[in-house]
C-alpha cells in the first residue's frame, strides 16, 4: 500500500505527518494533521502523546503490535479509527515507520490519511474480551496491589507464629485480604480521580508508563470522569463491607485501621489536605498506611487485639513500598511542581532527591536487622535481605539515569524489590526449624 497524494472526490488528499519520541510524546505535527485532527501543532508539540488519537482499547491491544512490527520490519501499514479533538471517529490509513539518529531509534513516524466515512467499521481494530478485562486492569492499577498482599500476609505470618498449634483464622484472613485490596483499589482511582480534576495529569507529559503519571484510564478512554470516581467510592464501601464483618466477628479495634486507611485512600490527593502535595507527608502516610498499618490491622482483624509488635513488622516492607512511590516521582517532578504537588523529590530536587532513595532501602534492611535483634521476628526473616541486588541494581539505575527514560528499570526494580523482599520474611517467619 502506498499513501501517496491521490484524488479523492475530486479534491487533494490531506496527509497527516506526526512524529514522536520513543514513549509517544509528539514532537512535530504537520497543517495535515492539525486539519484532520482538529488540534493546533502549539496544543500538542511537547504537551501530548499520540495514544490521545486513538481509542483507549485500541492503544492497549494493537498499538505496541504495530510498533513493533515497524521496528522489526521498518514499517507498518493498516487500517485504524481515530478520535478527533471534537470527541468524533473517522478512518484512516496508517503508515508507521522507526526514526533514528546517528544509528539509533528515537521514536517514530506516523503517516495518515483519511478514509470515506463508509469505511469505518471495517477500518475499526477488533478488540478482544482479554484487552477488556485488561482494560480493567489498567483502571484499577490491579498489578500494584503487591504493594498491598505482602503487608497482609506479613501480618497474617505474624499471627501465625504466635498462634502455635492453634486453628488460623483462615476467613477472617480472606475479608482481611479483600477489604485491604479494597481500600488499596479506591486508593488509586481516588488518586486519579482527583490528580485529573486537579490539572496534574494534564500537565505531566513526562510519565513512563505504567510506573508513573497514574493509569491514565481518563486520558485513554477507559473510563468517564464520573465513572472513576463512582469506582472509588464502590470500593470504599466493598472495604467498608469487609471491615464491618470483621468487626462483628473479632471487635471494634479494627475500626481504627479502616477508618485510617479509609483516610489516607481519599486524602492523599484530594482537597483541601491533598496529603501528595505536603512535602514529605504523602510519602509518610504511604509508609505508614502499605507497612505498619497494614500488618497491625491484618493482626488485629484475626485476633481482635492490638500489640505493638504486630505494628513494627511492618516498617520495612513499609520503607519499600514507600521506595516505589518515591523513585516513581522522579519523572514526574517537573509537572507535579507546575500543579502544587510538591511531594519529596519536588522538595529537595531530583539529584538530591536520589539520597532520599538510599536511606529509604537502608532503613528497610536496618529496620529488619533490629527486629530480629530484638526478637521480635525470628533470624530466619533476615532471608529477606537476599533481596539486595535488586535494590543495589535499583539505585545505580537512578542515580545514573534519574533525568533519563533508562529509569524504567529502577522502576521495575524496586517493585520486584518490595515484592521478593516482603515474600521471603513471610516465608522466614512460616518456617519452623
């Protein structure tokens, strides 16, 4: 297929020219475009990316197929809907090919022009029921609930070890489980909802996905304004569910807990205390809400009682749940500024900002050393700090790449980290000798 200049209905056809970076932020945007899309080059050359010209499904299931097929064999060529800045669909016929710069891809072309409106639904991507379920996924940020599981289950391993022989809660475990994942789950859309409503979000075009700059799931389609934040308050009230049940069975001190997360979920981002924005007390509620207060409250909707023990096992897992938000701020610094969301690494700048990281994994593992010390987990948890080459590769990536898009790594890094790390003193502390 060639989409060279041709006729059609008598008139010339108009080609539509855009070029971006290796995350899709646009970098040229031709008269063609600007008359197809309905955008000026000023409102999108360094402000948007080109996913904002497709359906949100469609960017899901498809895009990363085609640029991988333009990479792989120097162009791709289809059939596609877009969506233009009036919110209408039209179809057109794409070419895409890999741009480069001294031998090195720096993102990538799109050539498109128009097709008669009749060929719309034959032109639409065909979305299967997995990208939906995936789409669900996005909405929701589900694969960071790790952030959430590891801290129940160290509190539930806890509850375990004291109990000895004796019968394990196992349903109060699970409604532990829900309503944490619950709370987690109006956690982020709340966050999005409001880093939206906020202007955050469309101020920061800097993000790397899916680590940074929230979902997105507004941006891409996936769901209305309304529906996201109908979405948190259902899971709000699927935690509150939860919680009640718990209460009935076990007594009111787990109350505090919920009432506490149910806290930190919405305020976080949202007016008037916006707690993201308050130089270092996001950072210390996320701590508090993903370690201690987690693997307290896991503990005492299994025992109805409080200790303190149960409450400092979860420091550092806490610490590095902290970690990912932390290192997950650095790209989205300079935007978050622009909106008053002055978290940590807005605070002290991104390259003293990076020290902020160390001390975060060092008290992790510090933390962990002390409890063992005072027996409050046994010596088998310190399995855990077989952990450290991932948060040693973690903070080498980002104090060498913290202004870079390598930074993914750290990112990912430091999400395996709290992972492994939390899985094995679980496991350390399951273990019986």
């Amino acid at each position: 297929m060639s989409i060279a200049s041709a006729m059609n209905g008598g008139a010339p056809e108009i080609k539509s020219i855009i070029t971006c970076d290796l995350e899709g932020r646009i970098e040229t945007f031709n008269k063609g475009a600007a008359e197809i899309f309905g955008y000026g080059a000023e409102e999108v050359i360094g402000k948007k990316r080109v996913s904002l010209f497709s359906p949100g499904l469609t960017v899901l299931e498809h895009v990363p197929a085609w640029l991988k097929t333009a990479v792989d064999h120097g162009v791709y060529e289809g059939k596609t809907v877009f969506v233009r800045k009036d919110g209408g669909s039209f179809p057109a016929q794409i070419k895409i090919t890999p741009t480069f710069k001294q031998g090195k891809q720096i993102g990538y072309c799109g050539v498109s022009v128009r097709l008669p409106d009749s060929e719309l639904e034959n032109a639409r991507p065909k979305i299967s029921p997995f990208t939906r379920i995936f789409a669900a996924l996005v909405v929701t940020r589900a694969p960071f609930l790790t952030a959430t599981v590891v801290p129940v289950l160290i509190g539930a391993a806890w509850v375990a070890s004291q109990l000895g022989n004796g019968a394990f809660p196992w349903l109060l475990f699970v409604l532990s489980l829900i309503g944490a994942c619950a709370l987690h789950v109006s956690a982020n859309t709340f966050n999005d909802y409001f880093d939206w409503t906020s202007g955050t979000d469309q101020n920061n075009n800097d993000y790397f996905l899916p680590f940074s700059g929230g979902s997105r799931s507004i941006e891409l389609g996936l769901i209305s304004v309304a529906g996201l934040n109908r979405l948190a308050w259902i899971s709000l009230a699927v935690a509150t569910a939860c919680g009640v049940a718990i209460v009935a069975s076990t007594g009111p001190w787990v109350l505090l807990f919920g009432v506490l997360g149910a806290f930190a979920a919405y305020f976080y981002t949202a007016p008037p205390l916006r707690l993201a924005a308050r130089r270092g007390l996001g950072e210390l509620w996320v701590g508090l809400s993903f370690g201690p207060l987690m693997t307290a409250g896991t503990a005492t909707a299994l025992t109805g009682s409080l200790s303190w023990d149960s409450f400092w096992i979860g420091l550092p897992v806490g610490l590095l749940t902290t970690a990912i938000l932390y290192i997950n701020e650095f790209p989205d610094a300079e935007s978050d500024a622009l909106s008053g969301k002055n978290h940590l690494v807005v605070t002290l700048g991104k390259s003293r900002a990076r020290w902020g990281y160390i001390a975060l994994l060092s008290g992790a593992a510090g933390s962990l050393v002390a409890l063992v010390q005072a027996g409050v987990v046994p010596v088998l948890a310190l399995a855990a700090l077989l952990s450290a080459p991932l948060g040693i590769h973690a903070s080498r990536v980002l104090f060498q790449k913290f202004q870079a898009r390598e930074l993914i790594a750290g990112n990912r890094s430091t999400i395996l980290l709290q992972l492994v790390f939390g899985l094995l003193m679980v496991a350390g502390m399951t273990i019986k000798l």
